[in-house]
C-alpha cells in the first residue's frame, strides 16, 4: 500500500506545475502535464489548436513593435493593443491644434488611417530547440566569445535557409533557461501600421499614475491599429499609399458572453523579462537597483510634471516620456516592498540550503556550482552596479543635451575625412523642450553627486562645476544648453578639429562617457563568472526537479500563460474580480480634486448610461512587462479582453510568483466594444469585426 501511495503523490506531482497558474510556457513544447491542467480549469479545445493546427490561436497573435503584444481581431487585419502601447504613436500625430492624445481619433475610412514610422508588427511562424545540433560542434566546450561567433554562424545559416523558402521570414536564436537551451525562432515581420482608433487619454489611461499597478481599476486600455501590405502578394512591404489592409488566414474572434469567477483564461504575448531562477544574491541586487532607479526617476519626475503643467505644448511632447518613466519608477517601489513583505531573500536562501544539499549528495556540477564564489563575485559587482545603475538614471535618455553628448562620443558615425570630417546632429527639437530638459539635466547633476558613494566615478565635469560655477549645478546646466553647438539646429561638429572638445558639451560627453567605460570595465569583469554560476544554479534546480515542467524565463519571445478569473485578499478583504461602470463614475466625480480621474464631461454621461457595464477583471494569469495588449482567452480561444497590468502586490513577480496574490488585470473586450460604438460610433470597424 505504501509504495502504491508514493507512485500516486509521484504522478500527481510530475503532472501538476509546482504553482498551478504559474508560468511562461513556450508553445511548440507545451508540456501535456500543463495542458491537463488547463482542460482542468475547463480549457475546452484540442491541444492542436494552441500551436501546430492551421487555424491555431497562435496565429492571430502579434509581437507589437517589439515592445507590447497584440492580437489581429478581423479579415482586414485590425490589431488591438493597449493604449499605452499606441501612447508613442498617438503623441507623433498629436499637435496644439489636433490633440488625438487628448480628444481622441477615429479614421472613417482606410485613407484617414494614419502610417508610423518605425512601427511594426511581428507574427511567430515557428519555433524549435537546437541546443543538440549546437552541443554536437562542441558548444558548450567555447569560450564566451567563440560560442557568440559561432551563434551568429548559425544564425546566418539558418536565416539563410529559411529565406530561401520564403524571403519575408526572419529567424533569431536565443538563449533559454539561462543558457542551458537555445531555441531559434521563425518570424514574419508587418512594418506598415497605421493607427485607426484610439479613445482620449483620459479613458485610455484613467486613473494614471494614481491607480497604475493597483486594484480596482477602470482603463480602457486599448486602441486599434491596421496591418498594411503589398497588394499583389498580401505579404509584408514597406509603407506606400499603394498597400492595401492585411487579410490573415486567421484571426481572433470576439466573445460577448464574458466569464465568471473561476472561468478558464489564458493569455498569450511577449513577456520581456523575469529572473525567477536568480540567485539570492542577484535579487539583494537587484533590490539595491530598484532602490536607485526609484529614486532619480523620482527627481526627473517632479521636473518634468511642473514644466507639462505649465504648458499644453510640452506636455504633449513629455507625456510618453514621463509616462514610460513613472511606470518603472512605481514598478521599483512596489516590488522591493513585495520583496520586503513575503521575506523572498530569506526564501530563495533557504531554497539555496536545500539545493546544496542535494548538491554534495547527489554529485551534480561537482566543481562547478560554488555558492561561496558566488556571493563573493555579486558582493564585488554589488559596489560597482550601484554607481552604474545611478550613471544610467541620470545620464542616459534623460535629456536631450546628454543624449546627443553621448551619441557624439559612442553612436555617431562622422562623414568625409581629415579636418573636413562632420557629425551632424538631427534636428528633433519638436520632441523636447529645452527649459524642461536644462532644469532636468541641473537636478539631475545635484542628485548624481548627493547620492554617489564611490567618488571614483564623479565626472571630471564636475571640476568645472566647482572651479567656474561656484559648485551651482544649474548653472552649469544652463551654459551647456546656452553655450554649446550641441543644441543649435542641424549643428555640424568636426571631430578631428581642435575646435571639437573645446565644445562645453562635447567636452562634458568626454567625461560622463570616460566614467560609463570605467564602470562597465569593472562590471564585465565579473559578470562572465556571475553569469556561468547563475546557469549553474538553474541547470541544478532543473535536474534537481526533473520529474516537474519547467518553464523558461521570459525573454520577449511569445508564451501562453493559465489561469482563472479569481479575486484575492486585499487588505483583509475580497478585492472582487470586476469592476462596473457606476464604480467609474463615482471616480469621475472626484476629477476636481484628483486629477488622473479628470475627463471630458460627456464621458460621465456616457458611463451613468452604461449600466452595470463590466469594465476590468482580474486573473491568476502570469505576466510581466511585454505583455501589454496580451489576448486574454476563454475555453475556447475566444477574446475576452486585453492584458494591461498587475497588481501591486505582485510586483516581485518577476523574480518570485505569488499564486495567492499575484493578478493579471484587464480590460474586458465589452467595454472596448462599448466605447467604440457610443462613443466613437465606429460602425465600419465593429462591422468588420462581424460585431454588427
């Protein structure tokens, strides 16, 4: 009878994940233990139509500008994605005078839909693990620098052969489960899309910064772009007024019977990025980076939410800017309290005990694996990343003047030869504000000195500050901006004159650069050993768990993930699984007083006649950042809504999945159907949707 128990608890543990919902599983090797789980949850179709049948779900599912996720949901290939995936696009067609980010904008016709520039659309055509052709060449035998040319080889090759077959594929190789597999990838790339509908930003990102990453939540997260190509093939084409609407052989249909607590779900999409095999040690950094980040982008911020208060003009040129900031600046703050709150240091650690004592029993990676070097390698690196993390918040893509210095000194490529050889720098001055981005780079140059620890990274710039402006960052600041070529329009620079570094800004780019090269001199000096241990220590939990499916980390290549519509305790109390309209409203009606539940008046009347209308829900499903405009599916791959973010609570995701607090929130494909008839009274679009 005993032994009869034990082969019963081995089953139910070899096909049953370790957390049920937990995972980013790879489709063309989905595990048949997860997919029993999902017919579990009541998932209602072959395992064929996720991957490999013709008409699989996985086709209507888009890479969006490789940044989000989307979903094709008509015969004329219409693309939902989130709002703030559009948000970029919105702003470049926004002006004073036609303000789609705030009013909004619908194209009546396929004329009045308008072409983005480096926009595109990426659909999965296959994938499949090589990692036994690689190891057969002797892969893992390479140094680090052979096996990266040996890689592009084979990439080459293999890209080679797939063109062959049909020259609008591409195909990557990348690195899985921390370079224990590779796996290459098949795409097909769309990069004529153009925006057909979006709602105000006061619906699209109702709640800002207010309710970002909390629960109850009422966005209407979603706009809807258009897949353009060559009229003659139906395949991808560069933009010209002569392509036509995309016409897939497959895309997503649309559910209007919603869901229950406790209903199937599933996502599909491109995560960007998780660590859950790191180290105790990598998340102790990784705590110290968010630290950082949080703090400087706190800084920029209130810079930055002062100039776009006082003017309609920036803030149209800041609102991406700040918004894609202010995310990650939340996002830092909420997963070091999560990682303060479920002790995950003191759980990984103690993970790590167990790990080890399998280790010395077991024999595995004898040698190899030394969590004592380990620590040691990530205590030495800890010293240095601090200092870098805090050159990156304060330096890179902050404002304009830094951005171009750095460029001058590390991206540009000069033209001609001798003394007659230019960089020229692009006149964008329609994307920034100069007073907005001299405050910001002064502040920032403030912090950089308060907050360094090291003082062998201080740029020598800062000897300038000291000795000509009295130790005044500001005005530092306000002569590069006044002072330099750097910011004067289509301004030519000659690098091999002595006139170049005589420049206050490229001679400000010199120091912050010589400092960035120093640091990273330090930090790649370790990180190769980091990096070998770290695949060590996944490859020993894999082989510890062998008889358990594992899922790789996420890596922006597309996944499936589980789960069911499910509240959790909030604050001691069920949070709900929805929200409604009149919850909605009652927010609205605070717009005077909080300013991210401010909209347009006509919008509470049309939410007061909605109803009990749902607007969001929640799901045990696992996402990450890249997962924005995620598909959420039913049982029967029908769409239900569109992923748009976590909860606060589950912030630490990315290195720790919580299963009893972690939630996907979205926004329920009803409302979005909703907003586009009542309010913009899109007919052409819902009928070809077949909605109408």
């Amino acid at each position: 009878m005993k032994k009869i128990l034990v082969s019963l608890v081995t089953l139910v543990t070899t096909l049953i994940p370790a957390h049920a919902d937990e995972g980013m599983w790879t489709l063309y090797n989905l595990p048949h233990a997860v997919y029993e789980q999902m017919k579990g949850y009541g998932y209602s179709l072959p395992y064929e139509k996720l991957y490999q049948a013709d008409d699989a779900i996985m086709h209507a599912v888009v890479n969006f500008s490789g940044y989000c996720s989307g979903v094709v949901v008509s015969p004329d290939g219409l693309v939902f994605t989130n709002h703030h995936c559009g948000f970029e696009a919105i702003r470049s067609h926004s002006t004073v005078e036609h303000d789609y980010m705030l009013n909004g904008f619908y194209a009546k016709s396929y004329e009045e839909e308008l072409p983005n520039k480096d926009m595109f659309v990426s659909f999965m055509v296959e994938q499949k693990d090589i990692t036994d052709t690689l190891m057969a060449h002797g892969f893992d035998k390479m140094t680090k620098e052979h096996k990266t040319v040996f890689l592009d080889s084979i990439e080459n090759v293999m890209s080679k052969e797939v063109k062959a077959n049909d020259s609008t594929l591409r195909l990557e190789i990348l690195p899985f489960y921390e370079g224990n597999r590779y796996f290459a990838t098949t795409y097909r790339d769309f990069t004529d899309l153009r925006l057909v509908f979006t709602i105000p930003k006061s619906m699209g990102k109702f709640g800002g910064e207010t309710d970002n990453w909390m629960w109850p939540r009422q966005t209407c997260d979603f706009s809807v772009f258009r897949i353009y190509a060559d009229p003659k093939t139906n395949g991808p084409a560069d933009y010209s007024k002569d392509n036509v609407p995309y016409h897939p052989e497959h895309w997503a249909r649309i559910s209007n019977e919603g869901y229950q607590e406790g209903s199937f779900s599933m996502t599909m999409g491109y995560p960007g990025s998780t660590s859950r095999y790191l180290s105790s040690y990598g998340i102790q950094e990784r705590y110290v980076q968010n630290a950082v980040r949080a703090q400087v982008r706190g800084v920029k911020q209130e810079v930055m939410k002062r100039h776009m208060d006082a003017s309609e003009a920036v803030r149209i040129k800041y609102d991406s800017k700040y918004a894609q900031s202010s995310n990650y600046w939340k996002n830092s703050i909420g997963m070091n309290k999560c990682i303060d709150s479920i002790g995950l240091i003191q759980q990984k650690q103690q993970f790590e005990a167990q790990l080890q004592q399998w280790l010395r029993e077991s024999g595995y990676l004898a040698g190899k694996l030394d969590f004592a070097k380990m620590e040691r390698l990530y205590k030495k690196r800890m010293e240095v990343m601090e200092a870098l993390m805090l050159w990156g918040e304060t330096f890179r893509r902050t404002d304009e003047l830094s951005t171009r210095a750095l460029f001058v000194h590390n991206g540009a490529s000069p033209k001609g030869t001798g003394k007659r050889q230019t960089i020229t720098i692009k006149d964008n001055s329609e994307t920034f504000d100069a007073a907005t981005d001299c405050e910001t780079l002064g502040t920032l140059l403030k912090n950089y000195r308060a907050k360094l620890n090291d003082q062998r990274f201080l740029p020598d710039c800062f000897k300038t500050i000291d000795k000509d402006f009295g130790g005044d960052c500001q005005k530092y600041a306000d002569y590069l901006y006044t002072k330099s070529k750097l910011m004067k329009k289509k301004a030519r620079l000659y690098p091999n004159k002595k006139s170049f570094m005589k420049d206050p800004g490229v001679s400000f780019g010199l120091d912050i650069t010589e400092v960035m090269q120093a640091l990273r001199v330090e930090i790649q000096a370790i990180n190769d050993s980091i990096d070998e241990q770290e695949q060590y220590l996944c490859a020993a939990k894999l082989r510890m768990e062998e008889d358990l499916p594992h899922y790789s980390d996420a890596n922006f290549t597309m996944r499936l993930s589980y789960g069911q519509v499910k509240e959790y305790n909030l604050g001691g109390k069920p949070s709900g699984f929805q929200t409604y309209a009149p919850s909605m409203v009652k927010k609205m009606k605070t717009g005077d007083a909080i300013e991210d539940y401010k909209v347009q008046p006509e919008m509470i009347s049309l939410l007061e006649g909605a109803g009990n209308m749902p607007l969001c829900f929640l799901t045990t499903n696992d996402i990450t950042g890249g997962n924005s405009g995620s598909p959420m599916f039913d049982a029967q791959n029908r769409l239900i809504g569109l992923a748009f973010d976590g909860n606060w609570d589950s912030l630490s995701s990315d290195i720790f999945f919580d299963s009893q607090l972690a939630r996907c929130i979205g926004v329920d494909i009803r409302y979005v159907l909703f907003m586009m008839d009542k309010w913009g009274h899109a007919d052409r679009l819902l009928k070809e949707m077949d909605r109408r």
